[in-house]
C-alpha cells in the first residue's frame, strides 16, 4: 500500500491526516511505508469519535475536532483511518475537508467493516476486509483500552456485554 500511495501522491505534495486515537499505529507504519515519499508531504491529525465511553455502538453521538494547523486549502488530502464501520463519522470528516478547500480527499483504512456500513462510502484504499465483530490491538480500542496490542483480535462479547 506505501508504494501505490508513493505513486499515485508522487507529485501531489499530500497532506496524511490521521484520526485520533485509532489510527495512530497504522499511520506511523503507513507513512514510514511510502517510499520513495512525495515531496512537501505533510502529516497531522484530527480527533474524531463516534464511539462514547464503553458504549459500542456507533449510533451513541458523534464528535468530531478539525483544527489543523496545515491549510488543506487546495492540497491533497488522504485521511488515514484505523477502521471504517458504519462511515457515517468519515463521511462528515471528508464533507468538512472538502468544504475548506480541499483539492482531493482520499481515504485509506486498516479495516473495513463493510457489513456494517450505513452509507455509501468506500475507502479508496484499504487493507483487510473486517468481519462484524468488535476488534482491538493495533491502535483500536475498547473503552481506552487493548490500543497497545501488538496485533488484532476480536474481543470476546463478555467483555463488554
């Protein structure tokens, strides 16, 4: 995946912007993979949650911070997420990014959660396809926790039932 992003941003001078705090641990690995990197690529990173306390439902409330302090004011933006599940959240943050100007937003994501998705949205990237059931490790988390795991696994049900 770095080498298809090095290629399609080769002359694009891309901004990666991750979500927080998910997507942190992809990101870092992803960027370092983009090889050779594109000129004047710069990273950042906004907070966007759809997900309250230990609740696992998308549906609880949606919050979102977008305050960059790099312009995405005709810049190419790829935004990294860690898994992509109903989409409502990444749909409203590639609308935010697109209504500042944005020249492009692409999205590439860990998982894809497909089976789940609300809206017509697909990553224009992406790394696995991802059943319905809840996954931490790897940056994903359950109420703040498992974000530190070295790999993914499903969490079992009595754990937040």
């Amino acid at each position: 995946m770095g080498r298809e992003l090095a290629k399609d941003y080769q002359d694009k001078e891309p901004v990666i912007i991750g979500t927080l705090n998910g997507a942190f641990v992809f990101m870092a690995d992803l960027v370092r993979a983009i090889d050779p990197p594109p000129d004047g690529m710069q990273m950042d990173f906004l907070r966007a949650s759809s997900y309250v306390g230990a609740s696992t439902s998308s549906e609880d409330a949606v919050s979102l911070g977008l305050v960059s302090k790099i312009s995405v004011t005709g810049r190419h933006i790829l935004l990294v997420e860690d898994i992509i599940d109903t989409g409502k959240t990444l749909e409203e943050i590639c609308a935010r990014l697109r209504s500042q100007g944005a020249a492009s937003v692409k999205t590439v994501t860990l998982l894809d959660k497909s089976a789940r998705r609300q809206v017509d949205l697909q990553p224009d990237y992406k790394g696995f396809e991802c059943p319905d059931e809840f996954v931490v490790g790897y940056g994903l988390d359950y109420n703040e926790h498992y974000r530190s795991l070295p790999y993914i696994g499903v969490l079992r049900p009595e754990c937040y039932a």
